[in-house]
C-alpha cells in the first residue's frame, strides 16, 4: 500500500516541482490555482453538507465553515477525494501558524482514517509575502 504524506517546501524548494500540470495548486495568485472562497461557494450546498459531516467523522472536529481555515479544510478533503493529481500545493499565505497546524494535524486524521487513498501528497507551501526572495521565488516558478 502506498502512503500518503503531508509536507512543507519553501518558494525556494518550487523549482523542483517541475511539471506544474502534476500538481492543484490552493490558495496562490496563479491562474490555475484554486481559490479558497470561490472554489467553496461552487461545491452545491448538499454536497458541502456531506464532506461536513466526513470531515467530523474523520476527524472528530466541528469545523467551523464560517471562516477561511473551515473551507480549506473542506475544499482539501474534497480535493483528496475527487481530485486525479496526487499532488496538491498549498500555500500557508493568510494563515497563523497555529491555524495551518491545526490544519495539518487534520489532514493527518484524515489520511489515517479515510479508506481508499493511496499516494496522496499534501505539499504545504511556507510563504511570507513581506519576504521579497520569497516574491521572486514565487514569481519565477509561476511566470515561467
């Protein structure tokens, strides 16, 4: 059986992703990323519900939807169900580090208790706006 991994790069470490068709991109100013609030609005509401309630099952967290941690949360589980890529990048861009630890720690249960995945990567992307090598890292990557 093959394991499924949750990880951190820097902007840096980008440059070795080499095929970006490879990978989902979530929460980054690129074209093809997904974007957090408009990607979450799209899921149907009954379908939202669902990966809800997995969410809790898989974790036993009461997620809270209402702010943007809760829809990453739910927009990965989505992502790690239907998504082909095994690889989804995910920048920490917004985010405390206490949040993206919580988050990392449920993407963890959820690997651990979801049946059916095999060979899925969660690739946290480390990112500071204020840092301009991280700038240019990011726009080397993704302007070429």
């Amino acid at each position: 059986m093959r394991m499924n991994k949750i990880f951190t790069i820097s902007t840096k470490e980008l440059q070795f992703l080499r095929n970006k068709s490879d990978f989902t991109f979530v929460n980054l100013d690129y074209v093809l990323a997904i974007k957090i609030g408009h990607y979450y609005d799209k899921i149907k509401k009954s379908e939202r519900k669902e990966l809800i309630k997995l969410f809790n099952q898989l974790t036993d967290i009461e997620i809270r939807i209402d702010d943007t941690l809760g829809k990453l949360s739910i927009i990965l589980l989505k992502l790690l169900i239907v998504e082909k890529k095994d690889n989804i990048v995910v920048s920490n861009i917004g985010f405390s580090v206490s949040s993206f630890e919580f988050l990392i720690s449920n993407i963890k249960k959820i690997f651990q208790n979801l049946k059916g995945l095999n060979n899925k990567n969660i690739i946290i992307l480390d990112c500071n706006l204020n840092n301009d090598e991280d700038i240019k890292y990011l726009n080397q990557y993704f302007n070429s």
